[in-house]
C-alpha cells in the first residue's frame, strides 16, 4: 500500500493539536483543515494560511490555542494562522533545535529526535528552562507526524493493512497506549499521499481510442474525424472537497483546492502513490470533447490504433491530455509525454 508523504520529506505540512481542535497545515496549498475528530471526519473546514505563517519547517499548538512556527533557529507564535493575529517571533534555544517533531501536551513542549530515539521536555523553548532528555519508546519512534492535545500526544502511523491510524498515548518512554484509531478518508484526502489510499495508487498510461484499418485488397486514403476528450473529470474531482466546508473569508475555492492536490499528487514519486509527473501544462478546464481531423493512408489489411495520454486514479481516469500517437501495432506507444 502507498504510504502517506513524512514531515520530513515535504515541507510545510504538519499537524497540530490545540485544546478543542486537530489542524493539518498544508503551507504548500496556501490553507489548512481544521477537524473536531479525524476518525468520525467531523466538522471539516479550510481556511487560509497567512502569508506570514507559510513555509514553516513545523507547526504545532498548545491548549490556549496559540499556534507555533518554527523556522530554522527561531519561532513565531500567533494566535490566528489566518490573521496571523498577536504575532511575536522569539529565539530557539540551542538545545531546543534540530528537532524532527514538536508539540505541546501535558503544560509542556515536546521535542522528537526519531534518529537519536530521545525526545526532550521543557516548558520554554527559548530558555530550555526546567528542561530534560529521556529515551523514546521504540514503538513511538515511526511516526509521520506527531502533534499534541492538552492530556495526549498523538502521531501519525505508517499505512498498514488496516490502513492509515493514529496513536494516542501519555507516555513517550512506556508506549502508554490509550488507543488506535483510524483516519476518515476525507481527512485522508487533504494529506499527501492521501488520494492513492483513498482511490488507489496514481497511473499514467496511453488509452487506445479508436482503430481504423483498411480490410480491401488495394491501399486507401482515409479522412476522419476523431473525438477525444480533454481536460479534468469535474465529477471525481468535486468527491474530493465534496465534505469540507471552505470558509467564505478563503480566497480558496474548492474547484482550485482539488486541482493543486491533483497536481501534487500526481507528482509524486510512486512510494507514496504518485506517477511522478509534471502537469502544469496541461488543460485543467472541465472535460470536454474535442474533434480532429486525420489523414490516414492504409496498406491493404493494415490498421492504425489511436491512443490518448491519460492519468488517474485506480482504474478511473481523471486527466485526459492533449497528447495523441498512432501506431501500426496494437502495443501501447512507448515513451512518456510528462516528466518532472
């Protein structure tokens, strides 16, 4: 199964935690998604990022619903990820960087060295005031992402054949397990990597079309008009939002959110179910059907096979490209029309 894309891979993508809220960050889509439940996909809405807040290398929250930003040696701290409202940017003690993942819980700041198996508690992280280092239990060590509510700490666990779940717990050293539970597939969809788990891994392929072949005994010059479609499948892209609430101050719509996740998804390496592809250029106006005209000149008993560059889903097609090949062989054309 595909997996979900790590913090550590992608930047500007992480989770946080406040006293009522789960949040994921998607800095490279401009916005958020705010949850009351990630198993039930409760109350699911997006809202802008501010510029100010974009871009950071983690996120996380503490029970007074103040938002942390970390980037490289210091942090900024807002009350608003969309106003960036009471803005403050502090120094990070040294001995509070480097991290792989932070978060707060329990009245304290929580930072996760996954390679050294420790993690490091402190209640000021410019002062590492009142501060200690204990190991981390091996079964807290594989998390995607980790984030924190006033009396848990939550990570994200690598897909498995239940799918893709989270842990809760209240002991980083003693695996204090609470629960496992699983993540609702609209939640699933604002991830990276999400859209291969939901509606399988991404494909890219030429589709034959059509075949034109010329069964008399004698060559002929054939006209003929061909129908292809082109652009975006609206209908499976509209599944995507189709239970997320887009605030009416975002400057987001859904139609465009889909889209930048499509885009992203598909370039994505096929680890974490992508085809890696670059599809910029390509036509993301609602399907539509398009003529053209061809020429053919056929040998007695040959035939011509069209073929159409498409990308998708599973076995569902959500992109038709404008690429066209005729071949004489009933193989798929070789090469690929999209890279990186």
């Amino acid at each position: 199964m595909p997996d979900i894309i790590p913090r550590r891979k992608i930047k500007g993508v992480d989770f946080c935690g406040s006293r009522f809220h789960y949040y994921i960050i998607r800095s490279d889509l401009g916005c958020y998604m705010r949850s009351s439940d990630f198993t039930a996909g409760s109350d699911l809405s997006i809202h802008d990022l501010h510029p100010a807040c974009q871009n950071g290398d983690h996120y996380f929250a503490d029970e007074n619903n103040q938002f942390y930003i970390i980037k490289g040696k210091s942090y900024r701290r807002v009350m608003n990820l969309t106003t960036d409202t009471e803005s403050a940017v502090y120094e990070l003690h040294p001995n509070c960087q480097g991290g792989d993942h932070y978060l707060a819980a329990f009245d304290w700041f929580y930072i996760i060295f996954q390679d050294k198996g420790t993690y490091r508690r402190t209640n000021d992280l410019s002062q590492d005031s009142h501060s200690e280092e204990f190991p981390l239990h091996n079964n807290c060590r594989n998390g995607l992402y980790y984030w924190g509510l006033p009396d848990h700490y939550y990570f994200l666990k690598p897909a498995s054949e239940w799918g893709v779940e989270y842990y809760k717990g209240k002991d980083f050293q003693e695996d204090s397990c609470v629960a496992v539970c699983s993540v609702h597939p609209d939640v699933l969809n604002f991830l990276p990597g999400g859209l291969s788990i939901t509606n399988g891994p991404a494909f890219r392929k030429w589709d034959n079309i059509q075949t034109v072949s010329n069964e008399s005994p004698t060559p002929v010059t054939m006209q003929k008009k061909v129908t292809k479609k082109v652009g975006y499948n609206k209908e499976k892209m509209s599944q995507i939002t189709q239970n997320w609430k887009i605030e009416t101050s975002a400057k987001i719509t859904s139609g465009k959110l889909a889209r930048l996740i499509l885009k992203c998804q598909f370039s994505f390496s096929t680890e974490y179910g992508g085809a890696g592809v670059n599809v910029e250029k390509e036509s993301w106006n609602e399907e539509t059907e398009v003529e053209e005209q061809l020429s053919f000149e056929l040998k007695p008993n040959q035939c011509f096979n069209l073929w159409q560059y498409q990308l998708g889903f599973g076995s569902e097609p959500v992109l038709f490209c404008r690429d066209l090949k005729i071949t004489d062989e009933p193989y798929r054309p070789a090469g690929l029309p999209l890279g990186m």
